[in-house]
C-alpha cells in the first residue's frame, strides 16, 4: 500500500464530507430521524438498551450515537457522526479498490460514490440509519481482506477483519450476517481454489479473524447479559425484524425492484452499455479481430443514440437511481458468474493456476454480492447506495477488462459519461441548499436543522404547548400513541413505562399494552397522538384537554388537567 494512495484516500475522504456536511442540517424525518435519536438519548440518561428503551437495530449503533449526543445533545449530532462514517467509509473503499483497480480507476469508482448519494434530492434527508455506521465497519471489513488476499502478510489484519466483521453485525444484525458469511464463503473458495500458494499461513490466518470476531460479540453478549437485556435484544431485533420482513412480500419486494427497470431511460442506458461491449464479446470468439472494429462500433453506436434517442440521452446519463446502479448491480451479477466459471475450471483442471489478479477480483465480487443482499426486503434509494457501495470497484474492473482499454483511457471515457450525472446532482443539491428553510431553534434537541417555514411552524406551535407544562414540572413525564419517536425527545424525562415507546403494528406484547394504560392513570402524563398510532389508544381521562390536531406533523398533544395553566375543566 503506497503513501501516495493514503494521502489520496484521506484527501478524498474530507472532500466527500465538506460535500456531505451541508447536508446534514438539511430537513426533517420524524420516524427515521425519531427512532434512531430516542434509544441514543435513552442510553445516554442511563437506561439499558433492549430492557428499558427499544431499539430494532444493533447495540454498536445506539452507544455509538449516544456517545455523539454526549457531545452536543441535538439530532445534527447524530446526522454530522452519519458524514463522518460515510466520508471514512470512502477512504477504506479507495484504499479496498486499490489492491485491484489503477489509481485513476479508484478515483472514478470514488466521484461514483459521492455522486450516487440520495441526500442531494429534498424528499431524502441525511438520516442517522444504521446501516451507515454498518457500512463503514463493512468498508474496513473490505479493506482488511483485499490485504489479505493480496498476501500482505502483517499479522494486523485478521484481527481487523474479524472486528469490522463484529462491529457491523453489532451495528446492523443482516448486513452483518451476510458479510460474515460472504468472508467465510470466500475463505472457504480460497481453500479450494489454490490460493494457498501464495499465503501458506492460512490457518493461522483465519483462526485470528475469528477470534476478534468472537471477542467483540462475547464483549457486547456478556454485557447484555449482565444487565438484563438479552431477551429484550433477542425480541427486537431479530424476531420482530423478521415478523416485519415476512410483511413485505415477494409481489411487495419486486413492486419496489421496479426502480431499477421502470424508466424508460434505464432501457435506453443498459441496452446501449450492453452494446458498447459487442466487439469485446466477439474478440473472446474470434481473437483476430482487429482494434479499429472496437472504435468503429462505438462511433457507429453514438451516432445511432444521438440520432433516435437524442431526447433520452441526457437523462439516461443523469440517471443514477434506476441508471447506473441497475448496470452496476447487472455487472456485479455477470462478473460472480465469470469468477465462479473460472474457479470450477481450475477445480476440474482446465486451468493450471489462478493469478493473484483473479483472487482479488473474486474476493470483491464476492464481498459485493453479499453487499447487495440489503436490498431484501425494501431496495428503496438509500439501501440502493449503501449496497452497491463496495459493488462500485468490481463495476469498473469488468469494463475496463471487457473493453481492453488502457486506465487511463478507461478513465476518461467514464468520466465523459459519469459528467452530466455528477452536474445534475449539483443542480439538485444547491437546489435543496437554496430552499426557503428557517433554522429551528425550538426544540431544542432539533436546534440548528433548517427545514421548511411551514414544518418549523408546526414544530414550534407543537413545542409551545408543552412550555407550560415543562416550566411548571421539567421532568414531566409523557406517553405516545404513535409511530414516530421524534415527539418523545422533546422532554427532558426519559422514563418509559415499557421498553416499546412506540405502537407500531405487532411490535407491542399484550402485557406492554397493559403497563401503558397502567402508566396512564398512574401518573398522569402529557399524551402525544400520532397518526395511526393514536387509535390503539381506548379513550383519553375525563380530566384531559386535547389540543388542536396539527396537520404537518398529525400530532395532538393532550395535557391533564392539573397541568393546564388555566386550571381543570
């Protein structure tokens, strides 16, 4: 690994997050936004995590979030942690590239990574997910083995790999389980292809990797244990995930897959990439084609684009959601298949040896692959990124193979077709930039998002009626009927009489239920109603007063009677 790429990689990395940061101030997502924030502040008061707040995702991610609310106690904490985990997960992914990709390669696969991101379009803020910190502990993970495999020997990367591949399944339980599953199918191909010619310390190797990959899940087991949240772990999130998956059925599943084929400018770009590639198909049949066919086809099929399909051009080169990304998850499809054929080749002796090349090129296949298992069971945008994310070297490796092309040469032609989909992405972030926005400033936990004039209303008439109530009793307790959690955090009292502070649909045992109405009488909290969420409420106490329904946020706040300032009714 040269300095030079190191430098490359970490200067890349700050210009992706002087790009991302804007961006994190940018909107407002009440559930997503809301149940990440939640457990994170429930944590950071003291309360254990699975027995006293709910949290469907992985431990590693609600400490990790909590530890950013400890610094700044706001939601663009955890949006400014989200930046910087997608901008380190770019210099891991260069540095991952560059064991099998030129430089000038990796720089391209880079500007793909930063142009592809979602957040530059208004309808999909910067949200603190899960599986942003899963990908750069996956990043790390792709890193550590491409070393690995490249024969770099240092006793450091086993156990590397074995924590990245840990902390990702304590960041986000799938994505997890299918990269750790992805590196044990490839050790397990590496065994039985040969590789071990070229690192006879495998054993020790692996044996390594899994023990990290043991410490650090014993480590968070034992401590969930210790406190009494091991049931409570086990509920949320693997067996109500999996209740909520079997919701989304296959017709639901391929309904979404649609955004990879339903434009007709997705046609349009993956017919005309499929026949760029024709005189690099027709070489490996007939090996005396001459160069001059391959340059005489691509200016006959440029004419023909323009010509029929001028209107089509521009925005099937713009296209990234439903473009590029179904070539790239096309290529990434076709290239398993090649690594595979060639391994079964070399197992039933019509191939000698494998090169180093091909071992590092099936590895990242084989990791990407994996990769784009998280588009099961919702390939919405943000889970189209996060996906492909490592996908994008392999992507590039294939074309400039099939193509015969020199890096350089290679480079520029993508960079000439990468152009007006990197322009169009300026065009929607300044755009959403320059929206008319007011920086909140109540609540304070959202101070410094900047959303719509219209939203930051709704939020402030919202808070201003609970001011009353928290300069009378600060600590007040509060009870929600809804979906989202964003409205919880509004308080300063973080006592939950259940550990499900939300009543989304079959995630609340009976017995939850109860503790909620007992909780109700008992101490007489302020009652948020959210949307839907509010009609599993049976009735409201004669002493409450229910206030105004406010549309933007669905939200009705009822405050008992001897909390009002005017006294009970």
């Amino acid at each position: 690994m040269a300095k030079t790429d190191v430098w490359i990689a970490a200067l890349l990395s700050m210009i992706a997050g002087l790009i991302f940061y804007p961006f994190a101030s940018i909107g407002l997502d009440a559930h997503h936004d809301g149940i990440m924030l939640k457990p994170a502040l429930d944590v950071l008061s003291g309360q254990v995590l699975y027995r006293d707040t709910f949290s469907q995702y992985g431990p590693l991610t609600t400490y990790l979030q909590a530890l950013a609310l400890a610094v700044h106690p706001a939601l663009l904490s955890l949006r400014v942690l989200s930046v910087l985990a997608n901008a380190a997960s770019l210099f891991f992914l260069f540095l991952a590239w560059r064991e099998l990709l030129p430089r000038s390669l990796s720089l391209v696969a880079s500007l793909l990574f930063v142009i592809h991101a979602q957040f530059y379009d208004p309808g999909f803020p910067l949200i603190p997910w899960s599986s942003v910190l899963a990908l750069f502990f996956q990043s790390v993970a792709v890193f550590s083995l491409m070393r690995i495999v490249a024969g770099h020997a240092h006793a450091v990367w086993p156990w590397v790999l074995g924590v990245a591949c840990a902390s990702t399944v304590w960041c986000r339980l799938p994505v997890g389980i299918i990269l750790t599953l992805s590196v044990g199918t490839i050790a397990t191909a590496l065994h039985f292809t040969g590789w071990r010619e070229y690192a006879p310390f495998t054993r020790r190797l692996w044996i390594r990797a899994v023990a990290a990959f043991c410490a650090v899940s014993l480590l968070l087991l034992g401590h969930l244990a210790l406190y009494g949240a091991l049931t409570g772990w086990w509920e949320q999130t693997v067996v109500w995930p999996a209740r909520w998956a079997q919701g989304y059925n296959d017709f639901i599943f391929w309904n979404n897959a649609r955004v990879f084929l339903y434009p007709p400018q997705t046609l349009v770009l993956i017919a005309t990439l499929l026949l760029s590639f024709l005189p690099a198909i027709l070489r490996r049949l007939w090996q005396g084609l001459p160069s001059w066919v391959d340059f005489t086809w691509w200016i006959f099929l440029s004419g023909i684009y323009f010509a029929f399909a001028r209107p089509l051009v521009r925005p099937s080169l713009c296209l990234l959601l439903g473009g590029w990304d179904a070539v790239v998850l096309a290529v990434i499809g076709i290239q398993a298949i090649l690594v595979i054929g060639r391994a079964l080749r070399r197992r039933q002796g019509a191939l000698n040896s494998l090169d180093r090349e091909y071992y590092a090129s099936a590895t990242l296949c084989g990791l990407a692959l994996g990769s784009a298992g998280q588009l099961y069971p919702l390939p919405e945008p943000n889970h189209i990124y996060w996906a492909l994310a490592p996908g994008l070297g392999v992507f590039f490796y294939f074309c400039q193979r099939l193509l015969r092309l020199s890096a350089i040469g290679c480079s520029l032609a993508f960079l000439l077709l990468l152009a007006p989909a990197a322009y169009d992405k300026y065009r929607w972030g300044t755009f959403t930039l320059n929206l008319p926005a007011k920086t909140l400033i109540n609540p304070p936990v959202l101070s410094g998002l900047r959303v719509s004039p219209p939203l930051a209303g709704a939020l402030e008439r919202s808070y201003d009626l609970i001011q009353p109530v928290l300069k009378k009793n600060p600590g007040q307790q509060v009870l929600l009927y809804g979906y989202d959690a964003l409205y919880l955090a509004w308080f300063n009292n973080r006592e939950n009489p259940s550990p499900y502070y939300v009543n989304w649909v079959d995630l609340m045992p009976p017995t939850d239920r109860l503790k909620r109405l007992n909780y109700l009488f008992k101490t007489k909290p302020v009652v948020l109603l959210h949307g839907k969420g509010a009609n599993d409420l049976p009735f409201i106490p004669v002493d409450y007063e229910i206030g105004p329904h406010e549309p933007l946020l669905d939200l009705r706040i009822a405050i008992p009677g001897h909390l009002r300032t005017d006294g009970p009714k």
